[in-house]
C-alpha cells in the first residue's frame, strides 16, 4: 500500500494589499476549500495566523467557516506554525516561542477545540536541529522539512519509516513530486495520469512492501500561481485516487506518523528552497540569508536594531519579521517588490519610535538597501521623517 500525504501551505504577508487578499481568495482559497471539503479529501493543512487575521478582518467569513468545516469533518488536519512566518532558525529564541505559541493560541481562540495540531510546519520548512526544543515544547510531535538536504547526507530518503531527531519525529517532504506538480508547467498531463504516474514509480521503488510518499506546496498554486490547475490537475487528481483504493491511500501526515516506525536519524538544515549546491556551500537558507546578498546583510542589520526595542512595540514588531520582506530581495533585487519596502519601513518604524537614538544608524543602512536594490528614496515614498 502507498500512503500519500498532501500538505497545503496557504499564507500571506501581513502587509499584502487588500486587493490582492480578495484576488487570491478568489481564485484559490475559496474554491479550494469548497473542494476538499465536498470531496471529503484528506489533507493536511497550514495557514499562519498572519493571513487568518486578515481574513477575518477583511470579511473573509466564509472562508473561516470552510475551515472551519473541513477541521469539523477531519478531512483537513491542522498543523502548527509561525505566526507572522518567520524564518525560525534565524530570529532569536525568545522570538521563536513568541511567533510560535502567538500562532497556537490565537488560532485556539478563533476555532476553538477543532484546533489540535499535532505537526508543525515552519515557514518554507525552513529546518535546522536548534528549533527542535522550541517546537517540541511546544506541545508538538513532528514537523516536516524537504528531502534535499537529508538526501544530501544519506543519499536515499526514507519511505519505510520516520527519521526521528532528539527524540523528535520529522517527516520528509518529496521535493521531487512536490517540485513536479507544482512547478513543472511543461508537463502535458492532467492529475489522473499524473496520479497513476506516481502510483506506477512507487510501486516500482517500494517493491511490494508498504511505503509513504510526502507531497507539500503552496496551496496558492492551485488557481492562482497556476490558474484552472483546481480543475485540470486537483479534481481528476483526487477522482484517480478514489478510484485505486487497494493501490494507494491519501491521508493525514499524523496518519503516517503514527504507521511508520521510528529511526533515530540526522536530519541536516536547509528548507523547501535549499538545493543540493546550496547545502554544499553552506548556504542553508539563500532566499533569506545569502552571505553572498548584500541586500540581506544589510536587512539583517536593520532587523537586530528593531529587536533591540522590541517590548515596546511587540505587536508590530511580529508582523515586521515575515519571511517575505527578505524572499522578495532575494528574487527581484534589481526590481524590488513594494512587499520588501514595505516591510523595511515597517522595521524603521519600530526603531524610530522604540529605540530612537538607533533611528539615524537606520535611515543610513536604509539609504544603503537603496542602492543595493537599485531603488531610489523618492519612489519609496514612507519611512522618512
């Protein structure tokens, strides 16, 4: 039998622009849900509280109530996270349990007892063993992080069995299957040759014997990063599944957790964006720390002044650390994003009014990110004086 596990990641920036919520929403978040849930289809689902909360502000309610009905019917299982998508191994440990248990407990809040993950998914599975005591802590059993960087290391990827680190379970995500459908537009297939393609390999790979496959990706994909891809890859996806239940089986990651024994394991650092050159280099997180990036270094620099005022403006500081401020510099740096100027501007507004005498040192490294990013000050337009 093969086990599959498919992991959604819905997230956005806390800065993101309203119309682009109500865009997305549109085309993926809505009828996406409205899928599983009609479907009754087993996924395993993350959303950071950074893009609940402007759901819920937005008058998004009727998504919060197919959430909220997929976790009552257990075919969406919950899993735990960061809650403004910090990349984990790179912020300080107190902001680790901060973004961690603000991510459990106002979604708790919100949803109530159908709120019990037991995984954890960090922010582009961004893994290294140093947030195992944080998360474990937590209250959580597993988290699950991307294959390369375990191939890398043992050259295979379990699929018999759960690598186990610190006494901590951590599932593998299939970079390979994950990357394939996501990303791979020049693949002339729909989901039910896709699905009988995979179905075809594993059993090939598992001989017989029983074996677990782990597909992950932004749920975004799905009618908005790919649109129609709900309709011409999902829907037959799932009805080709359905229809070989003796061949292979979707259900929650915990599921697979629990079926498959334990094996106290190495699991190296890296995350859904590592490739095999950049574990080699040393370079575990390029979209969001490049030595090589001097944009990087230098929102680095600006992200430890606006740490150092941090109790006085807490809430805005969680909302400043988002992943996408960095992901956007590394990407587009010779076009920066208005995601990435806003969120420096976000960060000198923490500076400005928390540790004021620091608010010159960061208007220079600001002036300096200008340039690194091939921007002029006067298109920039907030966070002056």
């Amino acid at each position: 039998m093969i086990y599959l596990g498919f992991l959604l990641h819905i997230y956005q920036p806390p800065n993101q622009f309203e119309t682009v919520l109500k865009q997305i929403t549109g085309e993926c978040y809505r009828p996406l849900l409205n899928l599983i849930v009609e479907e009754n289809a087993k996924f395993t689902l993350n959303i950071n509280w950074s893009l609940t909360e402007q759901l819920m502000k937005r008058g998004y309610e009727d998504v919060i109530d197919l959430l909220q009905q997929g976790a009552d019917t257990k075919c969406l299982e919950w899993v735990g996270s960061a809650a403004y998508h910090a990349i984990l191994p790179l912020i300080p440990e107190q902001e680790r349990t901060r973004q961690i248990d603000l991510n459990y407990s106002k979604h708790k809040e919100l949803f109530g007892p159908l709120y019990a993950p037991r995984g954890f998914f960090p922010p582009e599975m961004a893994y290294g063993p140093e947030i195992i005591p944080f998360v474990k802590k937590a209250g959580y059993q597993w988290l699950i992080t991307d294959d390369i960087p375990y191939q890398c290391v043992h050259e295979s990827v379990p699929t018999s069995f759960i690598p186990v680190t610190d006494g901590f379970g951590v599932l593998l995500r299939s970079s390979l299957w994950s990357n394939r459908i996501a990303f791979d537009k020049g693949l002339d297939m729909g989901g039910d040759e896709i699905a009988r393609w995979l179905m075809k390999d594993m059993a090939e790979w598992f001989n017989g014997k029983d074996g677990y496959i782990i597909l992950a990706m932004d749920g975004e994909t799905f009618g908005h990063h790919r649109p129609g891809y709900i309709e011409s890859f999902l829907v037959p996806f799932l009805n080709a599944l359905k229809s070989s239940p003796d061949e292979i089986r979707l259900i929650h990651l915990s599921e697979i957790f629990d079926h498959f024994p334990k094996v106290e394991s190495e699991v190296p650092p890296g995350s859904w964006s590592t490739t095999v050159e950049d574990f080699w280099a040393g370079n575990f997180f390029p979209l969001w720390k490049d030595p090589r990036n001097q944009a990087h270094y230098l929102l680095w620099q600006l992200t430890e002044l606006a740490l150092s005022g941090f109790e006085k403006l807490r809430d805005q500081m969680d909302r400043s650390l988002n992943s996408c401020t960095f992901w956007w510099a590394a990407t587009q740096p010779e076009q920066c994003s208005p995601i990435t100027l806003s969120g420096i501007d976000m960060l000198l507004e923490v500076i400005k009014t928390a540790d004021p005498a620091n608010y010159k040192k960061a208007k220079e490294i600001r002036a300096s990110l200008e340039k690194a990013l091939n921007r002029k000050a006067a298109k920039v337009g907030v966070g002056g004086e």
